[in-house]
C-alpha cells in the first residue's frame, strides 16, 4: 500500500513548497483543493455528505479533504479487488457478484454488506418477504 506524498504532507499538516510560500499560513493555502491533483472527488459534494450528519456541525477544509481522500481510496481499493475477482474467472467485465465476492471474503469489509448484499433469486425473496409478513402480522 503505497502513500503518495500530498496525503503524507495532510497528515503531517504540512504542503509541499509551504517553507517558501508566505500565504501558506493562509486558510485554504495548503493547496488542498480538488484541482491540486490529489482527490477527483468534488469536495463540495463530499461536504454536503458531511453536512447530513447531524452530528458534525462544522467541519474545516482539510478535514473535507481527507475524508474525500480516505474515500477515493476506498472506491478505488473495492474496484481494483472487483476487477480482480472478475479476472480470475476470465472476465473483462466487473459484475455486481464480483463486488458481492470481495465483500463476502474481506472481513475489513463488513460493514459494506448490507449495501452490496448477495444477489437472491426473485422466488426465494419473495418467499422471505411473505415469511417476514407472517411473522410482523401475527
């Protein structure tokens, strides 16, 4: 796993070229917008997100960042798994079954199962939705 030099700079709290660069001390002067190249997320769409937590009533810019920099890197890590799953099976195509598989077999990745759940056949759904009336109704 490899840490590219912004997001060490970020954690560290420090940009490249901050020794030099007067503004630097300036909010927002640390370089850290979607244009410097380090996150291909919008951040103005990662801050809405963040916004619908109740919980968090403010959050600063390079925090915004960060958590957009810790999801780039999320989405990219489950596809790269998925593309690799639907390799193995000689496919150039990444199915929803492969991120079912990477989900299923990755511990780490719990937490992702109820919004990637395995595929079920539409009769043995309908027979649990019809099980689950049964049980709520009685």
């Amino acid at each position: 796993m490899e840490v590219d030099e912004r997001s060490a700079s970020l954690a560290t709290g420090a940009a490249e070229g901050d020794e030099e660069d007067p503004a630097a001390e300036e909010p927002g002067a640390r370089g850290l917008t979607a244009q410097s190249g380090g996150c291909e997320l919008p951040l103005a769409r990662v801050r809405k997100v963040i916004k619908e937590d109740r919980d968090i009533h403010m959050c600063q810019a390079d925090a915004v960042y960060a958590i957009a920099l810790a999801a780039q890197k999320f989405i990219e890590d489950l596809a790269e798994s998925a593309a690799q799953a639907s390799q193995e099976q000689k496919r150039k195509t990444v199915a929803y079954k492969d991120l079912v598989n990477v989900v299923s077999d990755n511990m780490r990745l719990d937490f992702v199962a109820d919004i990637i759940p395995a595929a079920v056949p539409m009769q043995k759904a309908l027979e649990r939705r019809k099980a689950d009336e049964g049980r709520s109704g009685a």
